[in-house]
C-alpha cells in the first residue's frame, strides 16, 4: 500500500472532530488532516512532501 492509500484509510477512519487538529507544521503553516487530505486528494505538489512528513512522524 502506497503512502496516499495509506493516508487516505488512516483519515477515513480518524473522528471528525479530530480532523480539525494540527498535525504538523510544514513550511510555517499548520497542517491539519483536513488540509492534508484536500492536498492529498487533489494530488498536488505539496501533497508528495506532506506524505513523506507523516511517514516520517510514524503518522501513516
């Protein structure tokens, strides 16, 4: 399973009240899930770096 399958079963799963939390921050701004997974979804260049992050933080 690839880092976005991942990503993206791991934040079906997460409450939606959690997905308001921060999760990191990239470049001076907070990441929530919420924001990770608009990046994610629509593929875009900051998504790649966004997922490599989370797997080095053990997050997916």
């Amino acid at each position: 399973m690839d880092p976005r399958e991942r990503f993206l079963k791991i934040y079906a799963n997460i409450p939606l009240n959690l997905r308001k939390e921060i999760i990191l921050v990239f470049d001076n701004e907070p990441i929530t899930w919420n924001v990770a997974y608009v990046e994610i979804f629509n593929k875009t260049d900051k998504s790649k770096k966004i997922l490599k992050k989370l797997e080095e933080l053990k997050l997916i």
